[in-house]
C-alpha cells in the first residue's frame, strides 16, 4: 500500500492523518507497515483525503482501456507486463516485436 508514501509526501505525521481520519495512530502505523488491512470505508476515507484513487492507494496498475476484442490471453499479458522492471519490459517489447514481425 502506497499508504507512508503519500503520507509522508503530504508532509502530514501519522498523529495528524490519524485524527483526520478519526482513526487512531495505532491503526494507522499498522496499515502502513502492513500488519493489519483497513476495511473498505477507511480505504474510501483515506483514497478521499488524498484525492487518489483506490488502485493507486493499494498500489495496483490500473488497467488500460482495451478493445472490446481484446482476449483474455492478451489482457492478462498487458497485466504481466505492467508489473516488469524497466529492463524487463523492453525485453518483454523487444521479444514480441519479434513475435509481430515473424506474423508476416
């Protein structure tokens, strides 16, 4: 969860968004270090507070709008991708260049 990061870059302590978020810091320090989950309604507060989305404050990629034609295989490929390394999706481009041109 994105949940220090985006603390942190609003220069807020963890005292200070607790009670924000009528919540207390405990709570708050154990969603942060990841020993306990918010529910739903603290996601909602805190994705409000910020004014984040839900994927961004879980640290999900969102997803690209595809083609209704679009499989299943390809979806799940685009996701795979999202989730590589820099250096690991130029190869993954490269490798399916390859694959794209070989089609001819």
């Amino acid at each position: 969860m994105n949940l220090k990061k985006i603390r942190k870059s609003a220069n807020l302590t963890q005292l200070q968004l607790a009670k924000a978020l009528n919540i207390s810091q405990q709570n708050l320090c154990r969603y942060e270090t990841g020993q306990n989950e918010p529910d739903i309604e603290t996601l909602k507060k805190i994705a409000d507070y910020f004014d984040v989305s839900l994927d961004f404050l879980c640290d999900r990629p969102r997803p690209y709008d595809l083609p209704s034609t679009a499989t299943k295989d390809q979806k799940e490929a685009i996701n795979i991708i999202l989730q590589l390394n820099t250096i690991n999706t130029i190869k993954a481009i490269s490798y399916c260049a390859g694959l794209l041109a070989g089609q001819n």
